[in-house]
C-alpha cells in the first residue's frame, strides 16, 4: 500500500494532498471572463452562451446542444421532452450518481433498475433485454409493465466515469419497445462508442460541466438531440417558456429557469478550447496507472471497454472485496491521498428502495470492490 501511495505522490509532486479531481485553468478563461465582465452581460443572454453551443454541438456531432445551468437540470428536460409524465417509469442503472434519479423524480417518474455489465461499469443491454422480455408488452405503440401497468416511457444509461456503456445495443432495444433513449453523458465528454460521440446515440443526451467533471464551468450543463423541434422545445422550457416579444411578457407553459448564465458560459468556451489536451493528458495518466497495476494480482484497473475510446475521467481499480477495499480507501485518505468509493447502489437510498429492479449481481459486485484514484490532468 505504500508503493501505491508513493506512485500516486510521484505523479502529483507539487500537491501536498492530491485530491480526486481538480479542474485546471490554463488558457483564455480570464480573459473571456474579463470580456463577459466589460460587457455587462454576465447572466442570462450573451455571446458566450451561443458560442459555446455552437461549439459543443460541433464537438460531439450533434445538430443541437442547449445549455443549462447544470446537469441535473440537462437531465430533467431530457426527460421532458421524451414526454415522461407523472406516474410513469424510467429505466435507469443503479450504480449512478444521484443527479439520474433525482430528474426522474422532478418528473414525477418512477425509476426502475437494471443491472450493469461488470466491464462497462454501464447498463447492461442482456439485462435489460430479459427485464423487458419477463415483465413488459407493447401495447398501441406504448411500452406496458404488467406488473405495475404503468407505461415505461425512456431508459437512461450512464457512461460511468467516461467509460462508454454498450450504446448501440441498448439503443435497438430501446427502438424495438418503444422506449425513448435519453443518454446521462454527464462524465463522458470525449468519450466515444465506435467513433461516435456518447451523448449522441439516444434522442437526447445530458451533460454536466461542475467543478468536477473534465471541463467544468463552476456550475453547467448542456443538452444535445438533432431533432430541430426538441431543441426548441428545450431552449423554451429552460428560458422559462417566454414567447419573443419586444417589451410584454408572455409565458405559453410553466417553463424552468434553468439557463447557463453567460459568465459561466465564457469559462466553459475557454475550457472547451483545452479538451484534447486534458484528454490526452489523461489517457497518458491512465496508461501509466494500468501499468503500474498490472503487478497487482489483487487490484485491477479498470480500462475502456471494447469499441469505445474512453476520456478515463474516473480512474478506478477493483479490489478483491469489500475488506480490501476499506482498508485501501482508509490508508489512502490518511496519507493524503483523496480515494473514494463507487457510489452506494441507488436501490439501497431510502428514497428507491421500494423500485422494481431486476437481479442487481454485477452492481452489488462492483459496489463492494470499484474505488476511484486521483484523476486531475497532471501537469
Ligand atoms: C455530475 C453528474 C450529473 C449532473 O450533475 P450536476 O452537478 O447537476 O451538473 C448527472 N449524472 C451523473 C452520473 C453525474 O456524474
């Protein structure tokens, strides 16, 4: 365990404690700022905003993107627009950030969870194939649970720490029941499944931009589709549904706001300005942790699946079980270095525990093992 420290000081060596991820501002961030600031626009309009989402669509190749004040917010109109109305379902992962849940809440939704593959660390298109196999039947175009006879509108995967989840799969099932495909790309900038970018495969894809993600604009998010009249849609709901007009104020619906304020915006163009660079730099650092594992018989890295070429946002190894991994995560924290556990499963908060799910073997696996290491672009 001491090696494992002292390597991860040597990749770090002006840090006297090494947290898990620290953004890093190395190009035009200040001196956008300063133009926001000059300008007056700092909050709701400004150029910022609209470059930034001409950029980000071009990026990922996407038709649209839509920025929004966070992820969580990107997630919840998501799903608003893949019409998930009160009382109906949402298939989700249950290992995930708290963020996927909570925006199928604001819907009034129910989630319901199916396993991940221990590869991905992402859903698992096998699990979620006899999920709906078992328990579902399209009926007049709708996606049926018989159990609960409640209608199953969308499915949200998550790419877990970057790490593409088996998209395509998922998506043709999704296609097959009827089910509407809203991607949480919130860790996985610069991650792609077979040459295409995450985010792009679902008709909507969320993203976040807090302070610890690979781009960070103190607080962000942004949506992406290339369907023209959701991307309307969703810059409506987000600018509180006002209708254009010189001077009245006229609102057609109970819209949100939920946009990214300029200032926040002339961060993230700088940011995005340095994208390949952090990736490069991170898929360097993942390299150097792979190698340094691999004389571990006991701890595994954690590399990107097949197909995909990950951003390694997260890096993260598997110990051998949950005593290893406790006593990792404590001698780590002690020496300074910042190491945390994957998240507890999201069927096991007081809020889920009462969802439908289907056997939960990989993610109870992975809970018990996955820990997260220092990941911050090193300089
Ligand atoms: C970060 C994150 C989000 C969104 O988070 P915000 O803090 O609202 O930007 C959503 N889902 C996952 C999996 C995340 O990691």
């Amino acid at each position: 365990m001491q090696e494992i420290v002292k390597f991860i000081q040597d990749l770090y060596p002006t840090k006297e404690f090494v947290a898990l991820h620290e953004p890093v501002f190395l190009g035009n961030e200040k001196k956008y700022l300063n133009e926001c600031i000059d300008s007056t626009f700092v909050s709701s309009v400004g150029k910022f905003v609209d470059r930034f989402e001409k950029e980000f669509a071009k990026y990922v190749g996407s038709k649209y993107a839509i920025a929004t004040v966070n992820g969580t917010s990107a997630l919840h109109i998501s799903l608003l627009l893949a019409n998930v109305l009160k009382d109906d379902e949402v298939i989700t992962q249950p290992l995930t950030f708290i963020a996927t849940c909570n925006a199928i809440s604001y819907c009034g939704a129910k989630p319901i969870f199916v396993d991940v593959d221990r590869d991905t660390l992402g859903l698992s298109p096998s699990s979620l194939k006899d999920f709906l196999e078992k328990n579902c039947e399209v009926t007049k175009g709708k996606c049926i649970n018989k159990t609960t006879n409640k209608v199953i509108k969308a499915c949200v995967p998550m790419h877990t720490f970057g790490h593409p989840c088996k998209i395509d799969e998922i998506k043709q099932i999704c296609d097959e029941w009827n089910i509407v495909l809203v991607e949480d790309s919130a860790e996985s900038l610069g991650s792609f499944y077979k040459q295409k970018h995450t985010g792009t495969f679902g008709k909507l894809g969320a993203f976040s931009f807090n302070g610890n993600k690979i781009i960070t604009s103190g607080g962000g998010g942004v949506i992406v589709t290339d369907d023209e009249n959701l991307a309307k849609r969703a810059k409506h709901l987000t600018t509180t549904a006002k209708i254009p007009h010189p001077f009245e104020y006229i609102h057609d619906e109970i819209g949100y706001n939920y946009r990214m304020p300029n200032l926040n915006a002339a961060l993230l163009v700088a940011q995005m300005e340095q994208l390949d660079r952090f990736l490069e730099n991170k898929r360097e650092l993942a390299k150097k942790y792979e190698q340094f594992f691999s004389s571990y018989d006991d701890i595994g890295f954690i590399k990107e699946p097949k197909n995909s070429s990950s951003n390694y946002w997260l890096n993260s190894i598997i110990l051998k079980d949950l005593k290893q991994r406790d006593s990792f995560l404590q001698y780590t924290n002690k020496n300074a270095i910042m190491t945390r556990p994957i998240w507890k499963l999201m069927n096991k908060l007081e809020m889920f525990k009462n969802s439908q799910s289907t056997s939960l073997d990989n993610a109870i696996w992975l809970e018990e093992r996955v820990v997260n290491i220092p990941s911050g672009v090193t300089l």
